[in-house]
C-alpha cells in the first residue's frame, strides 16, 4: 500500500525530531529547508521540461538535464541482473510476440543491414537477425555487449559496436537499411537522442527505416528521460529524417506501451523511391493523438 500523506508527513517530524535531539534544531531546520528547496527545485524542473518538451524545442533545460548521460549508466547496465535476458520488460509473452508482429517485422524488410541501438541480452536480436543478411549490434557497456558476442560468437553476419553513447563509430555512411532500438531511448539524456539521430540520419541508406521506442514524457517512476513525441520528431526533422508515424499502440489497440507515456515513432532517410516495408497493421486504431506523416512534426505530443 502507498504512503499517504498524513504517514509522509509523520516520517518528516520523526526525522525533524531525531535530527534535533542529535545535531540541535537549527541543523534540523536548515536540513528541512535543504530538503523543501530541492523538492521545490525538482518540480520546476520537471515544469520547465514539461513546456519545452510541448513546444518540441530542445531547451536550456533538456540541454542541462544529464541524469541519464551514457558515461553515468554504464555502471547501472554493467552490474545489471542479465540471467532472464531483459524479458522482464515485457508486460506478457502475448504483449511481445504483439509487437514482433505488428511492430518489428513490418518494419524490417527480410534482407540487408540491420542495425540494432541497445541489443542488451538480445530479447530483440534474435528476431532481427532472422530478417537481416547482416546485423549490426550497437552498444555502451562492455560487459553487456559481451552477452551478445558469446551468443553470436561464430555468426560472422554479426558484428558488434562499442558506442560512447551517442555515436556509431566504424559504419560507413548509408550503409544500413534499417534501424531499430527499443527499451533503450527512454532512459537516454535529451542531448544523447540528438546525438544518436543524427548518426541514424548519417547511416541510413535513401529509403531506409528506423522505428525507435523512446518516452513521450517525464516519468521519474518509470526511470524516464524527458522527451515528447513532438520533441523527437523535431530533432529527427532537424537532421532530415520524414517522420512516417508516431504511436503508442498496435495490433487494433489490444497492445501499447503507455503505462509510461511512451511513443514508438518510425522515421524514414529521404529518398530511395518505393517504401521496402509494409505499415505496421493496428497501429494508428488508438493512438492517443498521435499521427502519421509529416503533420507529426508539429502535432504529436
């Protein structure tokens, strides 16, 4: 059962009492107002990122925000608890061979470079690898990207990327046909996104897909980065990637990923004729505002 709001506030004069009795009262006021003002300094920061984010503008706040910064998550990633292989993600076997269907397989075409941002334990690459000639796993933690090494150690159409975070070091220029990362963009600092979209933008052959899952707001309970769909899209259009759709469910709307708030968007590298992929079936059934094509840019979020 949550805390209410009497028990919050009895815990607080316990620990204002027991910090008097042992440092003396005004080290228990002033810690108090220590406390206050950061409470106080959180929720402005989560206001100012909430206005940014709705004007999809990558502001001073979601500039300085670097909670999330790679170089700091290595250390959660790299002691993380692998041995169920990040299937505890998944809110249901159902939820996920979903959205392998519906998601992931209409937006990889069967053949050619794939390249995967996150694979983590690979919950997600052995479906790309059966679609892709070549695979290529992107990753920011050593002790990670060795999980997937080992599986796919004597697979020579893998290769493996250690990233700094933001970057794909060592793949040539549009040499990639399709992009996809999922479970890994939410928890990536604002400037990290930009960063990696404009790496998407280099690689992606004309014509070439990316379908990427990331938060469509602040939610520090769910371990998210600020981001919006309006947000991503921009910063996506801002590097010359179409924005093809935004959406936060699938498969007629049985399936989503909002207990978070977050979007799955599909961009597309100009040219390259003809889509290779079919639309993702279900996805626009309820998608909470949320649309596709160029209107995404000015209208999601």
């Amino acid at each position: 059962m949550a805390p209410t709001l009497s028990d919050t506030v009895a815990e607080r004069l316990r620990t204002l009492r027991e910090r008097s009795r042992e440092l003396g009262p005004a080290y228990a006021l002033t810690d108090l107002a220590r406390r206050s003002a950061r409470r106080v300094a959180d929720r402005l920061e989560d206001r100012v990122l909430a206005i940014e984010g709705a004007r999809g503008v990558l502001g001073p706040a979601h500039r300085a925000f670097t909670r999330y910064e790679a170089t700091g998550e290595r250390e959660v990633w790299s002691s993380w608890d692998w041995s169920t292989g990040g299937e505890e993600w998944n809110e249901s076997a159902e939820w996920k061979a979903s959205l392998i269907e519906h998601v992931l397989r209409p937006s990889i075409a069967a053949g050619g470079v794939v390249l995967e941002i996150g694979p983590g334990a690979g919950r997600w690459t052995e479906h790309l690898r059966e679609r892709a000639d070549r695979l290529v796993l992107v990753e920011a933690t050593d002790e990670v990207l060795e999980l997937t090494r080992r599986r796919y150690v004597d697979d020579p159409a893998v290769s493996f990327v250690r990233t700094g975070g933001s970057d794909v070091p060592g793949v040539s220029d549009s040499s990639v046909d399709a992009v996809w990362s999922f479970d890994v963009f939410v928890h990536l600092a604002p400037l990290d996104t930009a960063g990696y979209l404009t790496e998407v933008a280099r690689v992606l052959r004309p014509g070439g897909i990316a379908t990427i899952h990331h938060s469509g707001g602040r939610n520090p309970r769910g371990w998210r980065a600020p981001m919006t769909a309006r947000l991503f899209a921009n910063l996506a259009a801002e590097r010359g990637l179409e924005v093809e759709r935004q959406f936060d469910s699938w498969d007629g709307g049985r399936f989503d990923v909002r207990p978070f708030g977050d979007v799955i968007t599909r961009l597309r590298a100009p040219g390259g004729g003809a889509p290779s992929v079919l639309p993702a079936r279900g996805t626009g059934d309820s998608s909470a505002g949320l649309r596709s094509g160029p209107s995404a840019r000015s209208s999601a979020g």
